[in-house]
C-alpha cells in the first residue's frame, strides 16, 4: 500500500487518469480494431517493411519530375518512402520529394530517401520554425503556433504552404499506389489546375458539427472530404481566417485530432475541386482489397493497417521498378 501511495503521491490527477483509464482504455480500442495477432506483431511486420525501404531500387525514369510533399519523420520515413516509390513505380515517372521534417528524420533516414530519388529536398524543423518566426509571427498568429508546437498535423498546411506560390500536392505516408493516377498527374502538370484535389473519406470526420463549419466558412462543405491526397493552392491561403477559424473552434468545441481535415473541407469548399473517385482511392481497404491490390491508391487508416503492414507493402516490391 505505501508503494501505491507513493506513486499516487509522485504524479498529477491528470497522468493517473491516464495510466488507469486513457491508456487502457486505447490499448483494449487498438486491440478490438487490429486483432489478437496485428495487435501483438504489427511493430514486428513494420520493422520488416522499414528494413526493406533501405533496399528500395533508386527512381530512374526520362521526363519530368512529379513534385510531392510529405509531413515525416523516424516513425515515418519508410512508409513515406514506399508511397512516393509506388507512385514512381505505376506514373512511370521521377519523384521531387519534398520533405517536411516534424524534428524527428534522422540524416542515415535522408540519406536512404536520397538514394532512391534523385531530387530530395527536406525542410527542417527549426528551418520552418525561422520560417514561421518570419511569416507568421506568434503576436499575430498566436493559435496557429500554439498548434504547430502541439499538434502535427496542422504543419501539413503551414509548413508547405506559407510564404509559397503555386499548387502543392500534399500526400500521407500511410499510403500505397497499384495503378497510374492519371488525374493527379495532369492536376500536377497544369499551370493554372482548375482547384483542389482531394479523396473522399469512408465516413464524414471532421470532429467539429458541419454546421459549425459551414457557419464559418459560409458555404455548404463537400461530403466526406479525406486528407490522404490534398492538392491545394498556396496564394489563396487566408492565414488570418484560418486563425479566427481554429481560434472559434477550438474555444467553443475543444480540440480534434481532425482539426486539419475540416480546414481543408472550408478551404475546399468554396472552390470547384476534384474529389478523386472512391471506388479508386480507396481509405480503409480491406484485406481482400488490400490482396487483390484493387484501385489506384490505397490509404490505410485504422484496422487496415494491420494488412498494410503484414504483405499490403510488399505487393509493390514484387517486381522491378521498371515493370
């Protein structure tokens, strides 16, 4: 009873909630959702897969270049690897990857990325940290750079698209291609691209009331809109409204972790886009769709990880790149 007493003595009312109810709680969620067997081997099988991104065959195609962007990291790395190699794969073509490091890429991790691509460039944290300092300064902004500190995601607006031009096309790692996404590659090579581009998720998750958001955005949101491919135009970012957005959200509803997928649906929102097909894009495939390789993209949230990680990746090594 004295240990118990101690340990209860050392540690706040909010870290003993987690210990004895957030984190069990999580643990029992993961289990349900992966199963007996993704729950105990899934760090084994994404070991494997990360071995096997440091012997990816490097991207050699004629032509030009596709520029990518990633938000990564240690955790990361591979799967952004094994993304970006599927599309080079399928396209036929280069990869510029653009890399946005969330502090944690390590340089034996950079190198491996810079020995399958050619054209590899990374923005480091404290690089984007001076950027933001400059851009968008903590007195005028201070919501977005309380969020950047705290919550990742956000980066994947802020970091790729602050102070730049142009249209950006920006990926999750946690994905796969098993086909040519010819629209993608002609919203890339367009100079003037008609709007966004963006998936279709399974289920609406914006963790934010809809009409909250149409409130604030002052149009009707599309459906179902998913992060996994988000193709956006630097030059129309509002940063000012973006702020009053997270700012009103998050004081009248807390925080979501699917803060950055209901920004993207109001930026989106007010724009003639194209939400790419979700019988080709598929978000969440099952294991029988994750065998058959079936679609063009495969993007594995939840409980189809388990198949990502256990032979979903392996399915893009089985022949030559040049195949």
């Amino acid at each position: 009873m004295t240990t118990v007493r101690r340990w209860l003595a050392q540690r706040t009312p909010e870290s003993i909630k987690d210990a004895v109810y957030r984190r069990p709680f999580s643990e029992i969620k993961k289990l349900q959702s992966l199963g007996v067997d993704g729950y105990f081997l899934l760090d084994k099988w994404a070991k494997k897969m990360e071995k096997a991104a440091g012997t990816l065959p490097c991207v050699e195609f004629p032509g030009p270049s596709l520029e990518i962007w990633y938000l990564t990291g240690n955790k990361f790395w591979y799967q952004t690897a094994f993304c970006a190699w599927s599309l080079a794969k399928y396209s036929k073509r280069n990869i510029a990857l653009r890399l946005v490091d969330d502090g944690t890429l390590k340089g034996w991790q950079i190198n491996h990325m810079r020995r399958i691509f050619s054209d590899v460039v990374v923005l480091t944290s404290s690089s984007c940290d001076t950027a933001m300092d400059k851009l968008l300064p903590e007195k005028k902004f201070p919501k977005l750079r309380s969020l950047r500190r705290v919550y990742p995601h956000i980066r994947k607006l802020t970091d790729v698209h602050v102070g730049s031009t142009g249209h950006k096309l920006v990926m999750d790692s946690d994905m796969l291609f098993f086909a040519c996404p010819q629209p993608l590659l002609d919203w890339l090579a367009s100079d003037q691209p008609t709007g966004p581009v963006y998936m279709m998720d399974v289920v609406e998750s914006y963790g934010f009331p809809r009409d909250a958001l149409e409130e604030l955005v002052g149009v009707t949101l599309p459906q179902r809109v998913n992060v996994g491919i988000c193709g956006l135009q630097s030059d129309l970012m509002d940063w000012e409204e973006i702020e009053g957005w997270c700012e009103n959200l998050q004081s009248r509803f807390g925080n979501s972790y699917y803060l950055e997928q209901a920004l993207v649906a109001m930026l989106v929102a007010r724009q003639t886009g194209l939400q790419v097909p979700e019988d080709d894009y598929i978000v969440l495939p099952n294991r029988l769709q994750v065998k058959n390789k079936s679609g063009i993209l495969q993007h594995y949230v939840a409980e189809s990880k388990k198949h990502y990680f256990k032979f979903g990746w392996q399915s893009v090594i089985d022949n030559s790149i040049k195949n």
